[in-house]
C-alpha cells in the first residue's frame, strides 16, 4: 500500500459511539476495566494490542454481541441497554466484518448480500438486488454474485462479507482482525477495500495488527492491555513518540525486521 488517507475535516466533534467506564466480566475474569471511549463521525480508529487484551470484547460490546456489566454505551445517540428496540436500533447503524467470514455456504454471494435487507429493513427483492450489485461493484467482486462461498479465495470472501454489512446501510463499521485469517498475498485486496470506505468518510474502528494499514488510515491509535485502554494517538506520534513503556515493548515486538 502506498496510499496515504489524510485526517479528513468531515470526522467532526459529534460523536458516533461514546463509551463511558465500560467494564466486561467473564466469571471472574475481568475482560474490559473502565473504558473511556468517544469517536467521533467520520473518525477512523484503530485498536491494537497483544492477544487477550480485549479488544474484540470491546467492539463486540458495541453492537451487544456482547454485554457489558457496568458503564453506558452510546450509537448515534440511542444507549443500548437491554431493551430490544435499543438494541435493534444501535444494530441498524453497525456493520461488523469478523476474522472468519460467516458466509451462509448454501446461498450465492449475491443472496448472502440480499439476505438481512429483505429480512430486516424489509426492503423489496429488487431493491436488495440492486443495491447488493452495487456494492459487489464497490468492493470490485460484482464477477463473482452468483458463485457460492467456496468457490472464492479468502480475499474474495472477505470482501464479499464487507459488501453484506454494507448493504445494511450502517453508519459504522467494526472490523474484528479481518486479514488474520487470510494468506498473505490476500490481505492486500481487502485492505485496499477498507482504505476505499475510509476515503469515502466511513466511521471505523479496526482491531489490528496490520500497521502499516494504521500508519495510513487511522485519525487515532489505540493501544489495549489487559483490558484497558494504556495509549491512544494519531498515528505519527503513536508510532515515533510512545509515552508507555507496554506500548514501547509491543511496538518493538510487532514492528521488529526478520
């Protein structure tokens, strides 16, 4: 990749997603402690850390994949608690794109993408249709609409799955490591996909270790351990300027040359 995607004007001051002393338990295991997080529409965020750190609890916390046992969460303004119709409405505005990709095997790329649509927007067959090969096209797999899961690569599959969150028309996207179970001559199409929605102003947060994706696209850098927040950043100072000694070490892990 040898794009840059600039911090752009249009992630502005009203925040999307606020989180306010967010804490996760499982059993005894403390899995979140007192997250503090505001991002901001328009914002492009980018949670890194080591395994177990909580980073995928926290962005699962978002969409309530998972519940939270303490603390508020915020998504365009409705907080999310265990009423349904909260969670139904924080669930129209979220995309989320996972490491495996949850393609139904038995449906077509295209019936994949027109699935949700039909079920819970409830709009037309021809528009779920219309709109899914619109945003096939986007993610530059339109080719491939009548083919099933397992005859696409990894990379195919992914990008497929993006075009499916897309087509519920969210106003936010959570990525959940979508290149780590990928080869890696596959990663790079799906990455330029998401520079692609970043570019176009998506609010983003991306758990990953792909950095060079974060030196690029992040407005902000946020390092986690051990179920807190330790760091957070624009890329440029989290990376030449990091004031925790965690964040120093796990740079030097993940960025050190072979």
């Amino acid at each position: 990749m040898t794009r840059h995607v600039p911090i752009r004007d249009t992630a502005t001051a009203d925040p999307m997603i606020v989180m306010a002393d967010v804490e996760k338990w499982y059993g005894g295991f403390k899995a979140l402690s007192a997250i503090n997080l505001s991002v901001r529409r328009g914002e492009r965020i980018v949670l890194c850390g080591p395994s177990g750190s909580g980073k995928s609890t926290l962005i699962r916390c978002i969409n309530r994949l998972e519940v939270c046992q303490k603390g508020e969460i915020r998504v365009g303004g409705t907080r999310l608690d265990d009423d349904g119709h909260s969670i139904d409405a924080v669930r129209r505005e979220v995309g989320m794109v996972f490491q495996h990709f949850n393609l139904f095997p038995h449906m077509t790329v295209l019936q994949n993408c027109m699935l949700a649509p039909m079920r819970a927007l409830k709009v037309s067959r021809r528009e779920a249709e219309e709109t899914a090969r619109r945003l096939l096209d986007r993610v530059r797999i339109s080719e491939q609409a009548d083919k099933y899961p397992a005859q696409l690569s990894g990379g195919q599959q992914q990008r497929v799955a993006i075009a499916r969150a897309l087509c519920m028309r969210p106003s936010v996207m959570l990525f959940d490591e979508p290149t780590s179970a990928l080869d890696p001559e596959m990663v790079k199409e799906v990455l330029d996909t998401m520079i692609g929605l970043a570019e176009e102003g998506m609010t983003m947060i991306c758990v990953t270790h792909e950095m060079g994706f974060a030196r690029q696209v992040a407005d902000r850098v946020i390092f986690m351990a051990e179920g807190s927040i330790v760091e957070e950043a624009p890329p440029d100072t989290f990376f030449t300027q990091p004031r925790h000694e965690r964040t120093r070490k796990f740079l030097g892990e993940i960025l050190r040359p072979y």
